[in-house]
C-alpha cells in the first residue's frame, strides 16, 4: 500500500482481491483529497499476515484532528467482530512519517481490545474484512450512526458525583495556533461562574475522555478536542462553541449525531487577523470577536449566570496582536471572514 506518490489532490493506499484489483469499499473517502490507489504491480508483496483481520483504512498519524474525523470511522465492526479477528490493519498516508502517541492512546481508550497492524509496505492478508466507512456524506468525517454511538459508548466512564462544568481553552496553545483574541478574559468570566478552565493539549487521552464522560456544560474554543468531545458526548450532553472562524457544519453535524441536539449560540467574530507569511490559511487566524454577543448567547442559553461580564477594552487586542508578532517575527494583518 501507498507504492509511490500519487497525483496532487489524490492519495495511494487501499485494499486489492486477491486478482489484484480496487476493492472500492476500501477507499478512503477524505474531505478535498480522493483514495486513488496505483495499479497493482506483479512481485511487489513483501510479506504475509495468516489470520483474519479487520480494515480500518488510512491512517493520519500526525494531525490530532483529522486522525479524530476520518481514521476512526470503520471502527464500529470491531465490538462486532472483536473476537473474531487478530487486528486491525491501517495504512500511513505518508509511509515515511512517524506515529504520534496519542495515536495508541486513542485506541487503548476506546478500543482496549484491539491489536493495530500498521502496514508500510504491500502485504498480504490471508483474510481480510472490509467495512464501510461511517461519515458524513458531505463533510466526509465521522458521525453518530447508531453502530458508532454503541461502538464508542461501551467505552463511558461510569457517572460518580457532581458533574464539572469547563471551558476548553486554546490559550495556551502555540503561538503559531490560531486563536481568539482576549481569550482570557473569557476564562476568567466563566471561572466567576464556576467554570473549571482546561488546557487538552496538557492531559493525557485518557484523562480528556473522562473529564468529557463526565462534564456538564462545555463550553468550547473552537478545535479539535470538539472531535473527542463528540466521541465521549451522550443527549444529557450540553455544548457550547465559541467561534473563532464562521461557523462550522463539521462540528455541528457531528455533534448533533451524537448529541441529537442543535449547537446553540452563533458566530460572534469580527474580524480575522493572520500573520502575513501566511498567506490567506485562516487555520492559524486569530479572531476579534464581540464579547457582548458571547455573553449573551451564553446567558440566553444557561450557561452562565445573570451577573453581567466586566467590560472588555478592545484595545486589548490591539496589543495581543503586536505581542503575537513580536513572537512570531511576523505581524498580523486583516483577513476577510
């Protein structure tokens, strides 16, 4: 799998018969990338495996995120099959690229169960099942199917005392990681109304999918803990996303799937600032958003008290963006929304 570079926009990797042609079940249907495997070259197989084993597709073993969205979803025929197979086989994108940690992490969390097979090169499986993928026809990322929402619940911490209610923080991310500007003083106007503030990136996964399993309201700075969130999110479930780009139908379909809920609230962003060597990727953006409009969908919705926030001076986020140039040797300018 993955024998040499595939054109732009597409990727090598997938499943052949045993007369060597596209098992179509076995592309990987990616959000503006398409699976298109090379054609079969005789001789190439380099080992093989005896043993029934079970497809999880590709891989993507360095973006937490997209690993979340799109290398998760074939996983509701393991608790099906578990016991009927010795692994679950994946393919790198990249076959030179290293597997982040969280990555086996992820899979001990939810799949204790499970043996991975990663394959770098062809190989051989003497049996080989194959199931479709679980995802959004559109948005192609993981949804709450039925399948889905079982194969991860068995997974559910057990309820024990008074549920926490967080705010999930980007803050302390990066300074090359896009934000929202005068995040901390959302932190400390929701740690007036009893909000514990969390940094992710500074749990374990384990630790993360318990907090999750037993939070309250959660409220969000839009990222990709949201995509562990949905895995770990039940109806009894209440988030909230502060938007620092428009808003998002990834993270909307995906969590109502799991939730059966509309996300309330809207986006409140006023304008995007990216760092000029950036380009236009608003992923790194950093948004100006009106913190009297956040307010008030947090208030309208119950998740914050009827104490009225502090005033915000925007002149703040004049500052935070000179500051977060300086850092980076590269100012900010304006981008559209």
């Amino acid at each position: 799998m993955a024998k040499s570079q595939a054109s732009p926009g597409t990727f090598d990797g997938g499943v052949y018969d045993a007369n060597g042609q596209v098992v179509t079940r076995g592309l990987q249907l990616k959000a503006s990338y398409n699976n298109e495997p090379l054609p079969w070259e005789e001789g190439t197989i380099v080992s093989t495996i005896a043993g029934t084993h079970l497809f999880g597709g590709m891989l993507q073993a360095r973006h937490f995120g997209h690993f979340l969205t799109e290398s998760l979803s074939r996983m509701w025929a393991f608790k099906a099959l578990q016991n009927s197979v010795q692994s679950v086989v994946f393919y790198l994108r990249d076959i030179t690229e290293d597997v982040e940690p969280w990555v086996n992490e992820t899979f001990r969390e939810f799949f204790p169960e499970a043996n991975l097979t990663l394959v770098r090169a062809e190989t051989r499986f003497e049996t080989l099942i194959v199931p479709d993928q679980s995802i959004h026809p559109d948005y192609k990322q993981i949804v709450g199917t039925p399948l889905i929402r079982q194969a991860f619940s068995q997974a559910k911490f057990p309820y024990r005392g008074t549920r926490r209610d967080v705010y999930i923080s980007r803050s302390k991310l990066h300074v090359r990681d896009g934000g929202i500007l005068g995040e901390t003083h959302i932190e400390q106007m929701l740690q007036r109304d009893g909000y514990d503030i969390i940094y992710p990136e500074r749990l374990t996964i384990e630790q993360q999918v318990q907090l999750y399993r037993t939070s309250g309201r959660t409220i969000f700075a839009e990222g990709s803990a949201i995509h562990l969130f949905a895995l770990c999110a039940t109806p009894t479930h209440r988030p909230f996303i502060i938007w620092r780009r428009r808003v998002n139908g990834v993270f909307q379909d995906q969590l109502r799937s799991f939730t059966g809920k509309d996300l309330p609230g809207s986006a409140r962003v006023k304008e995007l600032w990216i760092a000029s060597k950036r380009g236009s990727d608003p992923v790194t953006a950093r948004a100006s958003v009106d913190m009297h409009g956040i307010e008030g969908d947090l208030r309208v919705n119950g998740f914050i008290s009827d104490q009225p926030w502090d005033e915000y001076d925007t002149k703040r986020d004049d500052e935070e963006l000179r500051e977060l140039g300086k850092l980076r040797n590269d100012p900010y300018l304006p981008h559209p929304v």
